[in-house]
C-alpha cells in the first residue's frame, strides 16, 4: 500500500509537525488521503509570535516587492493547477473540471490583487473644503496594515476562500495566520506552500491547522489577533462576533438566495440559470440557489423546464466530471434528507426524486412548498430547490426579506425598469438581473446583510478592510 502522505504546518518559514495528526479521507469513496497536523494551543502560540515578530520588516517592505511576491505565487500556483486541482477534488469531491478551474481562477486573482495593490494608496484633504478658517491644515491620509489578519476559510472552496483572504491581507502589509477548513486542509496547505516558494519571509504566513471545534476558540480569542476574516457558517460566524468585541472583523456565513421568476421572463433561459445556480458543485455554495419564488402564471410551466433539465444533470464521480457529487459529509446528507423528509410529509410535490446512496443526493426539485416547510427557510447546502409558487411580485419581495439571511437574490423578467424597483425593496448584498446568483468576478463587491455577514469582500474592498487610515494633519 502507497505511504499516505503527512502536510505538515509552515510555523515561522519551516514546515513544522505536531504530535498528533489527523487523518483527511476523501468524501468520494472514504479512502485515506493524507495527514494533517492537530495542533496544540502552545504551538499556535509560536505561530502567533512568529507572525508578531515578523510583521514589522513586512509592512515596511515596499508595495512594488511585495506584488512582485503576489506575481511570483500567482505564476507558481497556475503551473500546478493539474496536481493541486487533483487533490482538491479529491479532498471535498469537486469536479475536477470545476476544482482546477478553482485553481487557475485563485492565480488570477492573486494577480489582480498585486495590480490592485498597488493602486490603493491614501489621500490628501485641504482643511477649506470644510471651513475658512482651516484653509491652512492638510491632512495626508495613507493606509497602514491591521497587524495580525486570522484567515479562517470553508471546505467549499478551499484554494479561492483561503487566497482572497490571504493576498489581499499580504498586500496590505499584514502578515497572516491561516486556518484553513480541515475537509480542505491539503489543498489549504499546498496553498500556502506556492506562497512560501513565492518568496514570502519567514513568519508572515503562517498555517494552522486542527479541528475547528478544538482549536476554533482558542484562535479566534487570541489577544495577538488584530483582524479576523471569516468565510464559513452563520454559527461560528456568530461567536466571532461574539468573542471579537471592539477587534474589526470580516464575515462571510451562510445565506437562503432566491430567484424570484416574472411572468413576462424568458422561462428557459431562467431554468437553465436556475439549474446552474442551484445545482453547481451539489449545491454547496453560499451563493447557490435555494429557493424559486415564481409568479403563479407561469409556475406550470417553470416547473415542467426545471424537471427536464434537472434529471439531465450527470450524477457520481468528480472524476468523471459529473455534475452532481458526492456531498461533503455523510452527516450533511443526512441533514439535507431531513429537509427533504420534512417538505414531503408536509405536502411538497416532488418533482425529480431525489434517491440517496451514503453521502451521494440525485438532484431534486420540490414544487408546491409551503412556508411551514423548513426547507423554505434553512440553507440545505445540498443538490435541493423548493419552489414556493407566489400570487405577485410584492409575496416575493416579502417572502424574500422573511429570511434571516441577506446574500443575494437573481430577479427573472424582461422588464429593467420594474427589475430595478424590485431590487430596491430586497434586503440583500447583491441582486442579480437575469443570472444566477454567484460572488464572482471576484473583483466585485461581495457582501451579505443579516445573517449573511458583515464587511465587504472582493479584491479591492478586500484590501480596504485590512487596512486601517491613518491621518498626519500638516498646520502650513
Ligand atoms: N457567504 C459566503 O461567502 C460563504 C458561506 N459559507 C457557509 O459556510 C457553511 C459551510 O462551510 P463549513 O466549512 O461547513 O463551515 P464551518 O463554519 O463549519 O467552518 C468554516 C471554518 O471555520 C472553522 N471553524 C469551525 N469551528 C470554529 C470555531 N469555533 N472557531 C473558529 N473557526 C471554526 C472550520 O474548521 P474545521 O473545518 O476544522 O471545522 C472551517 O475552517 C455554510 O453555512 C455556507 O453557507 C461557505 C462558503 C462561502
Ligand atoms: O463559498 C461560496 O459559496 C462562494 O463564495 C460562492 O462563489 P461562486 O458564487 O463564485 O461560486
């Protein structure tokens, strides 16, 4: 039998081993495919200083040299795509088409961060503007680093989640303690590798890794921490705010999109943005579909398209590229069951049924849901769409912001002018015309309200949140 192979943790610029490790199996087929790290407080402690000690030389390293490092580390990550998109795929079943496309689209935003980068710079302010009699002040604002950035990323996108916190972070001259999921820490952990062979110094990366449940507290409480950005589920979203108190934080957690379908809209072409939204890597996106919300009209005919083009999705192995895989955790299967269970015995109409073996969920579509139905309302973060029939666009808008999420929503019409007074009304970051619901391009603003998050991702608001102004005012 082939060795398994241990990831080891890179602690103040050498790759280091805990005493215990943890062993990582594949979603696919439960086959052994490396180890892992579990680290213990004290040694969190060293990487913690190791970042401390490293951060003054690195903020003062000019912006041009630490692009330059960004550049090196995109070019590097690029060239493995094939071997680093192989292991992610195998490490949280993702099609391999989508897990090395996941690969080549993180060196493209590493890229466009070191190009951002360098644009972000401060301002200078004449005191006249305000008053006369401040004529004579001049305010030279410049952006600093926050110091200690925490980067805590989800199993779903393990290479990009865990980059478009880093890079923006080290462009701005903080260094980072990266936390990257454990379903994922492989791919996480090779990550932080091609930033190593980019040419970063010792102690500006740092990886951690560990059971978030074990070691999750612990960082998160850490009096080294200055910022702590988050991609990952509303619960521990929550007790980061809880325990961060007055330390500035970023959040990404989870979210319930709608895609509310128009009478006059072009229904295939909102059926294959539907199946497209909801469906992509199994559902498991924040952004997913997870919920229609169509006018009565024309829900017949919705639903009729969904079907066929629901039971064309291919089914099975991420190596076959199929689109619908195995979901990430038997555990996860089973809470999407429970959903579907609790819409069927409510009365839902089931549409494709959705058969299940171990952690692998058919797709399948659910007509005719009621808002009693927890499907109506929880993120299933599985190959599962309820369709939630409404008498006119204001039962939209209203069964919409019921939700305690606020991601995003896609609005289906031909018509741009009441579109656009939808989207006023929709408590949500981002609203979609005529698309599915999606976070990229990635140098978008990304941003949930409610229980979607706090702070605004994306390349150049990514920057902006881990910097801090600093104002010198000059009396001429
Ligand atoms: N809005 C957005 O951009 C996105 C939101 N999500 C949301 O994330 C969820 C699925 O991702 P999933 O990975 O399961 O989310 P989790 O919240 O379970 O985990 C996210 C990360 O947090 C870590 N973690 C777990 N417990 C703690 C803790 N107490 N303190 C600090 N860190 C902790 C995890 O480590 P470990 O793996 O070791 O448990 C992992 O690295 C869904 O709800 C989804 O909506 C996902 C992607 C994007
Ligand atoms: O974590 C997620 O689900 C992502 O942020 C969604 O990204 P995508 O919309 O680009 O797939």
């Amino acid at each position: 039998m082939a060795e398994i192979k241990e990831y080891k943790n890179l602690i103040n610029g050498e790759w280091k081993e805990s005493k215990e490790q943890i062993t990582i199996y594949s979603p696919i087929d439960n086959k052994e495919i490396g180890k892992v790290q579990a680290m213990t407080h004290k040694e969190i402690d060293d990487a913690m200083a190791a970042a401390k000690a490293a951060m003054k030389a690195w903020r003062e390293v000019p912006i041009v040299e630490r692009a330059k490092v960004l550049y090196k580390a995109a070019e590097l990550l690029e060239k493995r795509k094939d071997e680093i998109g192989e292991i992610l795929a195998e490490e949280v079943a993702k099609n391999l088409k989508s897990a090395v496309s996941e690969v080549v689209r993180t060196a493209d935003l590493i890229r466009y961060t070191a190009e951002e980068g360098i644009r972000v710079h401060g301002e200078v302010m004449k005191g006249d503007t305000f008053e006369a009699a401040s004529k004579n002040k001049l305010a030279i604002i410049r952006r600093e680093p926050m110091g200690v950035v925490l980067a805590i990323a989800p199993f779903n996108y393990p290479i990009n989640l865990s980059a478009s916190k880093i890079a923006p972070a080290l462009i701005g001259g903080n260094v980072v303690i990266f936390k990257p999921p454990t379903q994922g820490a492989i791919s996480g952990l090779l990550l932080t590798q091609v930033f190593e062979e980019a040419g970063l110094p010792k102690g500006v990366l740092n990886s951690v890794t560990g059971k978030g449940s074990v070691i999750g507290d612990y960082l998160i409480a850490h009096p080294d921490v200055n910022f702590i950005n988050f991609t990952g589920s509303t619960e521990v979203g929550e007790k980061i705010g809880e325990v961060s108190g007055m330390k500035p934080i970023l959040l990404e957690l989870g979210g319930k999109d709608a895609a509310i379908v128009l009478e006059d809209a072009d229904l295939e072409k909102a059926a294959s943005e539907i199946v497209a939204g909801a469906f992509s890597y199994s559902g498991q996106r924040c952004t997913a579909i997870k919920r229609v919300l169509v006018e009565e009209k024309v829900a017949d005919k919705l639903a009729e398209i969904l079907e066929k083009k629901v039971n064309s999705l291919s089914v099975g192995d991420p190596f076959d590229n199929a689109e619908i895989t195995p979901l990430i955790s038997n555990k996860a299967a089973d809470f999407v069951e429970e959903l579907i269970d609790d819409a069927v015995n409510k009365g839902a109409k089931v549409i494709n049924h959705p058969k299940r073996e171990g952690n692998l969920i058919w797709p399948g579509v659910f007509d005719n849901v009621t808002l009693d139905m927890r499907i109506a309302w929880e993120e299933p973060f599985g190959p599962v769409l309820p369709i939630i029939r409404v008498k006119d666009e204001n039962e939209a808008i209203e069964i919409n912001n019921k939700s305690e999420y606020g991601l995003q929503a896609a609005i289906f019409t031909k018509d741009t002018t009441r579109a656009l007074e939808i989207a006023d009304k929709l408590e949500v970051g981002t609203v979609h015309m005529n698309n599915k619901t999606q976070r990229g391009p990635d140098n978008f603003p990304f941003l949930g309200i409610k229980k979607s998050g706090v702070g605004v991702q994306g390349i150049r608001y990514s920057i902006e949140s881990m910097t801090k102004l600093k104002s010198v005012v000059i009396n001429i």
